[in-house]
C-alpha cells in the first residue's frame, strides 16, 4: 500500500512540478512586464482575491469536506453515487454563480475591504476595480474544477488534476506577451490570462470525467442528503483549511499600508515559498486524503496511522533540506528567477528578507496540509476550526507587532510563526486522540537527518557566491551557478543521509523502520 502511496505522490509531485516551473515563467514575465511598481501591487490585490476564494470553496474547505463523503458513498453503490455527484455539482454551480454575480458588483467595495490602504490612492483603487471585475469569475470555473479533480482524485487518477493548473499559467504568459502590447493598460492582459485559464481548465478535465463514467448531470440539491452533509462539513472546513490563506491575505492587507512594492515584495517571495510546498505538501495531501478516508470508513484505523507517519517522514526528508535553501539561497534565487526588466535588485533584496522569513515556515506549511486530512477524513472539521482560530489571532496580533518594527519582513514572520502554532497543534491533538501513533524508529531517523542537514548548512555557506556576484552575472550565468549549487546540494545531502543508513526502502514502508 505503501509502495502505491508514494508513487503516486510522485506522479501527483510530477505533474505539480510541471506546474510550478510553468509558474516561475509566468512570474518572471509578471516581473520583467510590471516589475514591482504600483500596476504589480493592483493586479496581485485581484488576482490574490479569487484566489483565496478558490481556497476557501474549492482545493480547500470543499474538497476536504467532499472527498470522504464521496468515499462514503462509493460504497453505497453506483447509483448513489452518480446521485451525490450530480446533487452537489448543481448546487455548487448555482451557489458560485450568485457569489460570482454579487463579486463583480461590488468589487469596489471587496477592494477596499481586502487593501483598505489604496483608499488614499485613486489612481490604484480604480484599477484595482476594474481588473476584479475580470479576475473574479475565476472562483467559479476553478471550483467547478475542484469539483472534478475530486472526483479523479478519489478515483485514483491524480495525474489529470495535478496537470490542470499548468493551463492557467499558460493562459496568464500568452496574455503577457501577445494581448499586453495591444492594451492601454497592460496589466489588463494578465486579469483575461487569469478568467480565460479558469476556463480552460474546466473544459480539460471534462472528457476524463466522461472516461470513468461520472461526468455529472446537475441538479439544485440543497435538501439532498449527501449535499447537506457535504455543506455541515464544509463550513467549519472553510475556515480551518484557509487559515494560512487567511494569514497570508492578512498580510496583504497590512502590506498596503506600507510603501509601494511591500505588496510585490511579499507575493514573489510566497511564490518560491509555494514551490516546495507544491511539489512536496500538497502532493501528499491530495494521495492520503482519499486513502485516510478509505481507511476510515472500512475501520482500518492501524494503517489509518501508519499512512500519517510515512507522510511526515517524507516531510521531514525533503521538506527539511528545502527550507534550508530557500533561506540560504533566497537572494540568489529571486536575483535569478526575477531580477530582469522593471524588477531592482533592491526588489529582490526585499523579497529575500520575507523570503527568508517565510522560509521558517515551510516546514510547518507542509504538517499542515499533511495533518489536516487525519481530521477530515474522520469527518471532523471542528477541530481544526478551532485550532486554525487560535492560530489566526497569533498572527493577527504578531502581524501589528512585528510590522512596525521589520515592515514586509515582519509580516511573513507573523505568518510563519502562526503556521508553527497551527501545525503544532494539530500534531498534538492528534496524539492525544491516539488518532496518531508514532512507529518506532524516530530517534534514529531525527538523528541522521540532524547530521545531513547540518553537513548541507555547512556546503551551502561555504560555496555560495555573495549577492554582488550574482547582480554582476548575465541570466544564463546565474541560471547554472544555481542549478549547479541545487544539483550538488542534494547529491551532498543525499550522500550523507547514505552514508548515515537511510535507505530508500525503510521511507516506502516506515513502519519496519527501526
């Protein structure tokens, strides 16, 4: 079972890998188009506000509430469950539609509740309005692709979802380079990349729903059986799952209070943030919570825990080495990935310093999503609800105390520390539950990873070139100079993991670890 995990972790790894690299292009277009001027900071406003919807109702809160009722009545029958798909597909739609509706609306107003800085900033506020009004139906056609990529992803074909957002970035890097040109105001392009990549991805996934036989007829449902269970944990899911988004918007309505480029500063840095994080964190969560729920309800509640502890073994293994980099190499990384056209060394300077702070987040980012869906696969979303309150006071009250005094860089802080507290929690509710039970071997497993991380610290200060030299290189340059360090980075690290007796097939079944 284990064996069967992980490779589609790393097909789900692959494909979000695509992804992402397809991501770093687009915002190196972003960055070489707008740099981190005033039209950079407006559009990351739009875009960054359908977006956390697409959290709030899609890839989060709904797809965890979804997923193991779909699970649930997959062993119904077929039947039922072509009946539950088609009751919450129509619901979904029409509930959307009227949120969609009533966003263009009054996008003036949501503008100047989620960046109540551009109020003294006409300029800003009015194209803020105007590029809302384009970006905000991308909440509908991505939580109807949700809806999708839930039903795929219960079936087992994780390839599908895990591609699907590669279509968004296309869209969003044609619009740059060929719409832009033609526009009086050129951010306008990337708002149409964004509402043509939703979409696209909708109409993508659709001949593979028809594949497996469970593209949906909608129908209103609301009183429907499945939907209401679907909504009662759906709600709390809202909140509990968003929390770091939550934080991270919070950060951006803080942000625009600061001086022009806090805003961009904090968006590329949560990009290479979201990389990692990608590729590592929310890859397990999408293969564990269809194998937790499984578990759960056929009451299998031992490898219910063993599938958790081999999730966080990975966490550790890569997620561990990844923060490290992030942080030692975040300059470097952001001189080389952005650091063309309107966007200053000085911009990648600042993006560094919150870089390196949310960098000390990774690593609980990830436990997050890993020890999140322990919860909802059992159909318990008011504990992390309740948890992910705590958490978003913490960073409510850091956020205003480090602001003042470390700017942009004290609100990334905030959110990493917060995310500390929220995984740290949620760790030990689980423990205490005995939903979670350690599988012997950990001590062990801390102490090689504590000698190859530190050998890896030690590599990395000692062969990295200072900031000067990287600003002073062509792209091409500072593209192998990086990929060189990277590639020998994890060779190192790799090598002393070896040398210490980590073996590959102890983390595909952790639990005959010793």
């Amino acid at each position: 079972m284990k064996e069967k995990l992980l490779k589609s972790t790393l097909v789900v790894s692959l494909m979000t890998f695509l992804s992402r690299i397809l991501g770093f292009v687009r915002d190196i277009v972003i960055a070489r188009l707008l740099g981190a001027g005033m039209g950079a900071d407006v559009f990351f406003v739009a875009f960054k506000i359908p977006n956390f919807l697409r959290r709030l109702f899609a890839e989060g809160a709904f797809s965890q509430a979804f997923i193991p009722v779909l699970a649930e009545y997959r062993e119904r029958g077929d039947k039922d469950l072509k009946q539950l798909i088609a009751a919450t597909s129509g619901t979904l739609t029409g509930v959307l539609f009227f949120i969609t509706l009533i966003g263009v609306i009054a996008a003036p107003i949501i503008i100047l509740i989620f960046a109540p800085g551009f109020i003294d900033q006409p300029e800003k506020l009015q194209l803020a309005r105007e590029l809302l009004r384009i970006t905000f139906p991308y909440i509908l056609f991505v939580s109807l692709t949700a809806l999708a990529s839930s039903i795929l992803n219960s079936f087992g074909k994780f390839a599908v979802p895990a591609f699907t957002p590669v279509f968004l970035n296309i869209s969003m890097i044609s619009c740059a380079l060929w719409l832009a040109p033609h526009l009086d105001e050129p951010v306008k392009a990337l708002a149409w990349g964004v509402f043509i990549g939703g979409v696209v991805q909708l109409l993508f996934q659709m001949p593979f729903l028809m594949k497996i036989g469970s593209l949906p007829k909608p129908h209103w449902g609301w009183k429907d059986e499945g939907v209401q269970k679907i909504l009662r944990l759906m709600i709390p899911a809202m909140f509990g799952v968003s929390v770091s988004q939550i934080n991270l918007l919070l950060d951006t309505l803080l942000a625009s209070f600061l001086i022009t480029g806090s805003i961009s500063w904090l968006y590329y840095s949560d990009r290479l943030v979201e990389f990692p994080l990608g590729i590592l964190g929310i890859a397990l969560a999408t293969v564990i919570l269809p194998n937790l729920s499984k578990k759960h309800a056929t009451a299998s509640m031992q490898e219910f825990s063993h599938t958790i502890d081999w999730a966080l073994r990975w966490v550790f293994l890569i997620g561990t080495p990844a923060a490290i980099g992030l942080i030692i190499l975040a300059e470097p990384l952001l001189l080389t990935l952005f650091q063309y056209g309107e966007f200053t060394p000085n911009d990648a300077h600042q993006a560094s310093l919150s870089l390196m702070a949310y960098g000390l987040g990774l690593l609980p980012f990830i436990f997050i999503k890993v020890l999140a869906p322990g919860f909802y696969a059992r159909q318990d979303t008011k504990t992390p609800v309740k948890i992910g309150i705590i958490a978003m006071i913490s960073n409510m009250g850091l956020n205003i105390v480090l602001m003042i005094y470390l700017a942009h860089v004290g609100l990334a802080l905030a959110t990493a520390l917060s995310a500390m507290l929220n995984a740290g929690l949620l760790y030990y509710t689980l423990r205490k539950k005995a939903v979670y039970q350690p599988i012997a071997g950990w001590g062990l497993f801390f102490i090689r990873m504590l000698l190859a991380n530190i050998v890896l610290i030690a590599f990395l200060l000692w062969v990295t070139p200072i900031n000067g030299d990287w600003i002073s290189w062509s792209g091409w340059h500072r593209f192998g100079i990086l990929m060189g360090l990277i590639t020998t980075s994890a060779i190192v690290y790799f090598a002393v993991l070896t040398l210490c007796g980590v073996r590959l097939k102890t983390l595909v079944t952790p639990q005959s670890q010793e």
